[in-house]
C-alpha cells in the first residue's frame, strides 16, 4: 500500500468517513504510516549529512 493510501485511510477515520474500521487494520495503519515518515525523513537526512 502506497503511503499516499495510508493518509487517505487515516483521515477518512478521524472525519467519521469510515466510523469503524477494524483495530487490527487501523493499527497497521498508523505502524506503516510511521515507519514510512521515518524512512523518508532519515534519507533526508543522509542526503544532508552526504
């Protein structure tokens, strides 16, 4: 899943969009979605310190 999916899916929750969706699924969410910002950040950050 694209991370561009992921955003749409978290904030179709906090808008009441998608008013239950399963905790498993809504966690995966939220740990792929951070994994992926942290990813992107650290090779900003690699390019910076290169």
């Amino acid at each position: 899943m694209s991370l561009h999916a992921t955003e749409l899916l978290l904030e179709a929750v906090e808008r009441d969009m998608w008013r239950e969706p399963p905790a498993e699924l809504l966690d995966a969410l939220r740990t792929v979605y951070l994994q992926t910002e942290g990813d992107i950040e650290g090779r900003g950050e690699d390019a910076s310190a290169g």
